[in-house]
C-alpha cells in the first residue's frame, strides 16, 4: 500500500488529477514573462538605488582626509 495514493483505482486517481495539473502548468507560464518583468523592473530600481549610494559613498569617502593628514595641524 502506497501513502498517499488510494489503493484501488490508481488509473482513475490520475485521470482525476492529470487536468488539474495541467490548468495549473498553463496558469503558470501564462504568468512566466510577466513576472519576469516585474522581476526585471524591481532589479533596475535597486541597481539604479545601489548606484546612488555608492556615489553618496565614493563623495563622503572623498572629502575625507588623507591617512598622511592631520586635521588639526597646520603648515608653517
């Protein structure tokens, strides 16, 4: 005896189960391409968001001082 499956009637499970899993195929690569562009889309925004902050970044680190520098000294 199998879990899951009934005993008898194997053929008739199947035959049952067969169209519901193929609707459910068909629903799902019907909505493939537009997740994929929202997929996409959310992809562009963080990268266009990732690419500000590592300009606030590369600006921040730039008006540091250099290691060599002290801040407080000053040239005669």
């Amino acid at each position: 005896m199998s879990i899951g499956f009934p005993p008898d009637g194997d053929d008739e499970f199947f035959a049952a189960l067969s169209p519901l899993l193929e609707e459910a195929a068909k629903l799902q690569a019907d909505q493939s391409p537009r997740r994929e562009v929202d997929d996409l889309l959310l992809l562009l925004e963080e990268n266009a968001r990732l690419r500000k902050l590592a300009v606030k970044l590369s600006n921040l680190l730039g008006d540091l001082p250099t290691r060599g520098d002290s801040v407080g000294r000053t040239s005669r």
